[in-house]
C-alpha cells in the first residue's frame, strides 16, 4: 500500500533540481509500491503510475493495454485524441502517428516503414551520418565555448532524418524549428497554458502545407529516398493516404528529433560525472555500441509513455478500471534493483538486456536502429574531437527542459578547446 508520506504522485510541478535528477523520487515510490494512483482531476479519468521492471513490460506489452482512450473508455467521456479538437491541423498530423495507433492501422503502416531502417538501410547511411557529425563538430570547434545541444545534439538527428526523407538541404533548418515548435505541446509541456499549443498549430499547418507540396512534386519520380517511396507506394495501392504521408513525415522528424538530442547530450553529462568511465571509452572503442546501451537504461531521452486500460485489470496490486490512464515510467522501469542489479551504478561493460529506453511491445522504437547508429556515431565524435568533455570539475551551464517525458538539456555550454 502507498506510504501516508508520500503525496499522490504526478508528472506536473516538479523543481529543476528533480527534473534533472528524477531517479530519487522514482526510488521512494518504487521502493513503496510497483504502482501508484496519481492525483485525480475533476472530470478526467483515473491515473495510475508505473515504477517496476515487471509492472512496466506487462503494460507496454499486453493486450489489456493500448493507445486509444476512446476504445478504453467505449467512447464515452474520453477525448477524442491527444490533441484538444480546436487545434485542427495539429490534431490532423498528430491522430495519424504510428505511436497512437492500434492494429490493424498500426500494423499496416509500420509494415510499409520497416524496410526503410532495416539494419541493412541503416548500415547504408553510416558513412553519411558520421559525415553529417564531424561537420557539426567542426562548426562547433570554431569557438572556445559552445552550447553542444543547439550546435551539435539538436541539428544532428534532424540533419540525419532529412537525409532519409530526401528534403532538401536549404529547407532542413526551417523544418527544425518547425519540429522544436511542435513538442511545445507534447506531454507534460502543455500545462503552461494554451500558447504551447498554438506555436504547435502553426508549425504543424505550415508542415502539412510543405509536405502536400513535397507529395505532389514526387508522384512519378525515380528517387529512392523514404519519401518518394511513400509515394510511390501509395500510387500502387497501398492503404496510405496524403495526410498519412504528412503526418508520418513530420512524426519521423520529431520523433527521432528530440530523443537523439536528449540522449547525446545526457550521455556527455552522464559521463563528466564519471570521468573514469570517460577515460575508459575513449581508450576503448570497441565498447561504443555497449556504452550506448548503458547510458540509454541509465538516463533514457523519454522518460515515460502513456496507455489506456481496456478492460479491468489488476496491476501491481492495484485494481485498475478499464478506460484509466496507465503511465509506464520507463525511468523508474530502469533503475529497478529487481532487474539490473546496481541499478545506480553506470557501467558500460553491463549486459545489454531488455532495457526500455526504447519501450517494448508493437509499438517499440521503429527508428531504433537508426538511433542507436546516431547515438554510437555522434558520442564517438564527441569522446574523439572535443578535449575538453571530461572537464567534469568545471560547472558547465546546462538548463533542463520542463518536461518529465522527453527528457534532456536545451542548454549544455562547453569548453571545446584543448586548453588544460
């Protein structure tokens, strides 16, 4: 049973030291309950919080869970998406991503993308992605002190995705700011009011508009690039439409947008916290792949992902009524001493087995294997090309987004110089 110390847990209000740091407050309630109720809003359904291993994989696995509130609820009294019904073109794109659909949709969708990052495509890509990243580094290095997630973790995965989808390179910066737009309304951010969600209409009307036009200039065209052969295989029959296009377009570009930039620059500050882990990498190649593993348990960029009861179950001892919101804390997940002892201790010699830094089930990382390309790339040009990322007993100024779902730095200033 919960702890009368512990207050009713939830996403929202948190302070910036625990938003940086959230693994104590996992702890206290882990080590109390495997789940929690979380605090309750007048007219909204029942939350419950999911802090162990065990708990975390039967909801992001089992059938008795999925995305859609409105078939969790039998339609009645649930919103009608993730997105409030007045932002229309934002509800358009965000409705249609493979992450909030259930089979058969889901399945028909994500079977027509897995071949786009099948390791084969992705070991394809390789040489241009580290292209992609010393270039960034050398732009970077110019300066004595430089923010290394607006110069190098933000621009990286963005520059890498818009490779895949084929878009343009004088279009991509504009594309960025359009996806950083975007996650002004994603989870825990649109507390603040409604200007979040607004700057998230904008970006996503003028996404729609961009990739319609793209669609049209595509039909009949012999690239190879994803894009084209969405089209293409529209053009043939495939169950896609234009919107379907558009929407999978822009949930590539901010999917794997903020979690790369989350990952890389926590792994920087992970690893100033433990210089001898540092030093040990940077000796030692060969552990890269390992270490990305380790790093990804050990801080994930989402820390938590939401499903929908539905049907009546009992979870973590807790009885939970179908239609309840069911909150798996990938985070908590991870640091569970029931499944990976010295849950606190980073080791990047550790057996990489079943963490869920990229969930589990249907809706596992799609982009998983791109991202782990990106992830192991760009920490290895960060260990090789900047001297000074070990510096760890020189502060750095590092602001946190106030998100406790994507999770990461929009700020990280570093010495990039070599100077002792």
């Amino acid at each position: 049973m919960p702890s009368a110390t512990l207050p009713r847990f939830d996403l929202k209000g948190w302070d910036r030291k625990d938003i940086a740091h959230p693994y104590p407050v996992y702890r206290r309630y882990r080590e109390t309950a495997p789940v929690h109720r979380g605090a309750t809003e007048a007219g909204k359904p029942d939350t419950f919080y999911v802090f162990s291993y065990a708990e975390a994989v039967r909801v992001l696995s089992g059938r008795r869970f999925g995305r859609d509130a409105r078939t969790a609820s039998g339609g009645a009294g649930a919103q009608s998406g993730p997105v409030p019904a007045e932002y229309r073109a934002l509800r358009a794109i965000v409705e249609d991503w493979l992450v909030f659909l259930d089979p058969p949709r889901h399945t028909e969708l994500r079977s027509l993308l897995s071949a786009e990052f099948s390791p084969a495509v992705v070991t394809g890509l390789r040489p241009r992605i580290t292209r992609i990243a010393h270039e960034l580094l050398r732009q970077l290095g110019r300066n004595g002190e430089a923010d290394l997630v607006e110069g190098f973790a933000a621009p990286f995965p963005i520059l890498v995705i818009s490779e895949l989808l084929g878009i343009p390179a004088e279009h991509r910066e504009r594309l960025r700011a359009n996806a950083v737009a975007l996650q002004e309304a994603s989870t825990t951010r649109s507390r603040s009011g409604t200007g979040g969600y607004a700057r998230a209409e904008a970006a996503a009307a003028e996404f729609a508009r961009y990739f319609r036009r793209e669609v049209r200039r595509r039909r009949g065209d012999e690239r190879t690039d994803l894009l084209t052969l969405l089209v293409r295989a529209r053009d043939e029959g495939a169950p896609l439409s234009v919107d379907g296009i558009v929407s999978t377009c822009v949930h590539l570009l901010t999917a794997g947008h903020e979690t790369t930039t989350n990952f890389l620059a926590k792994a920087v500050l992970a690893l100033r916290a433990h210089p001898q882990v540092l030093d040990e990498l940077r000796g030692a190649p060969e552990l890269t792949p390992g270490a990305v593993e380790e790093l990804l348990r050990y801080d994930p960029p989402v820390q938590a992902v939401t499903r929908w009861a539905y049907e009546d179950t009992r979870l973590g001892g807790r009885e939970v009524p179908r239609g309840s919101r069911v909150v798996a804390l990938l985070g908590s997940a991870n640091r569970d001493p029931e499944r990976f002892p010295r849950p606190d201790v980073l080791d990047v010699r550790r057996a990489a087995d079943r963490h869920l830094g990229f969930g589990l089930g249907i809706h596992y990382c799609l982009g998983a294997t791109l991202a782990r390309a990106e992830a192991e790339i760009g920490l290895r040009a960060l260990l090789d090309g900047v001297p000074g990322l070990g510096r760890g007993d020189r502060p750095v100024d590092c602001a946190y987004a106030d998100d406790l779902v994507f999770h990461g730095p929009t700020r990280l200033v570093l010495d990039m110089s070599g100077r002792p």
